[in-house]
C-alpha cells in the first residue's frame, strides 16, 4: 500500500509539475529522495523507541514485513532530504513543499491502509454496540480501527490542501496547512490508539510532537500570512 500510494502520489505530481512549468526530472528525483530518506527515518525512529528489543536482535532492523515505522521521523527526514536537494538545485523550498505535500496526505492514506491489513497501529477497544469494531491479530474483542479513521481524514486533508492549490495563497501557506491539519488530525486520533503508551501528562509521544508541531505551524502560518498581506497592501 506505501507503493502504491508512492506512485500514485508520484504520477500526479508529475502531472502538476509539468503544468505548472517546473523541471520534471528535477521533481520526481527530489520525490524518490524524499521517499528514501522518509523510510530511513521513520525505520530510525521506530528503532530508536524500541532500541532494547533491537539491541538483541540487530538483523532484524531491516526486516520491514512486520510494520515498524514511525510518520514523524520519516517526515523530519523527509524535509532534511529535501532541503539539501533543493539547495543544491538552488530551487525555492516554500515553492516545492507547497506542490509536493498535497500528495504526501494522499500517499499517507494509503500508507494507513497498509497499517490496517497488516493489524498494526489498531485502537483501543470498542464499546459492544459500536458497528465498525474490527479484531485484530493477538486481540479477542472489537477495537476502533483507527488506522481506517487516519486514511479518511488525510483524504479530506488532501482535499482541502489540493483544493487549495488552484487559490490564491503565500508562499509556504500550504506546507504550513500540512502541518498545522496532519498534527490536529494525529493528536486527535491517538486518543483512540490502544497500541502506543503515555508518556507524557497522559499523552504518546506522538500527541506531544504533534502538540509541538500544531503551535509552530500555526505561529509560523499567521506570521508568513501577515508578511503576504503587507505586501499585497504595497502593491
């Protein structure tokens, strides 16, 4: 399902970029990149949080057929990977980011459905009377499947930044939407997660870098956004 979301992804961006003037070879190299350094990174970090159990057992690092990634270390290495291209190539990051990460929302649903399938990242149990309850592999009642609810919101997610592309808009608003959308999304979906434990005044890992991230792309979209109103208003 990461495949193919990744091609998906990466057929209409292909279809965008040429649109849109930008070099294609340039774009898809820089999207292959940012699929590498993506998976690297979500492996490290996934690796990292469970470093004892990885520690005994080092071959099976690179043994992927049982899950193991986690979205914001794929995600941070993703943007290390991608402003290193984009310098050498002397390309605009706020420019690129805001074609690319509409399709990165899309490929992430997908990703979701992969989840699903393969019984990981489930949720907590449901309540007897609820319909969509799913088991899953190593459970005997009915739990939420959250990775189902996470697709359908990255869908709409997709949507709206998608949508958003064909209006008016600064430079990095997009980007800045991502993540401002994404880390509202995971926050509130983790409330549902029954595999991740609190660590943190009752929240995972994942609630308190999504908390982190909310604020600094909220506080960074209102600042780019006045700078964009001050020069509209000189013009």
């Amino acid at each position: 399902m990461v495949a193919l979301g990744f091609g998906l992804a990466a057929f209409l961006i292909y279809r965008r970029a040429s649109s849109l003037g930008f070099d294609k070879g340039l774009i898809m190299d820089l999207v292959i990149l940012i699929l590498l350094a993506g998976l690297a990174g979500a492996r490290a970090l996934y690796v990292l949080l469970n470093l004892s159990y990885y520690t005994a057992n080092p071959i099976e690092i690179f043994d992927l057929s049982n899950g193991g990634l986690v979205w914001y270390g794929g995600f941070l290495a993703g943007i290390a990977g991608a402003i290193w291209y984009i310098r050498r190539n002397e390309l605009d990051f706020w420019v690129v980011s805001d074609l690319l990460i509409p399709y990165v929302a899309l490929a992430q649903a997908f990703g979701r459905i992969g989840c699903y399938l393969n019984g990981c990242c489930y949720g907590v149990t449901a309540a007897p009377s609820y319909p969509f309850g799913v088991v899953f592999p190593g459970s005997m009642t009915p739990r939420h499947p959250t990775e189902i609810y996470s697709s359908l919101l990255l869908i709409l997610i997709f949507v709206i930044l998608r949508s958003w592309q064909d209006l008016p808009h600064f430079k990095g608003g997009i980007f800045l939407g991502y993540c401002a959308l994404y880390s509202l999304k995971r926050f509130c979906v983790e409330f549902l997660r029954g595999d991740n434990p609190k660590i943190i005044y009752s929240l995972t890992l994942s609630q308190a870098i999504s908390a982190f991230v909310f604020i600094i792309a909220i506080a960074a979209f209102i600042y780019k956004g006045r700078q964009w109103k001050r020069y509209l208003s000189s013009k």
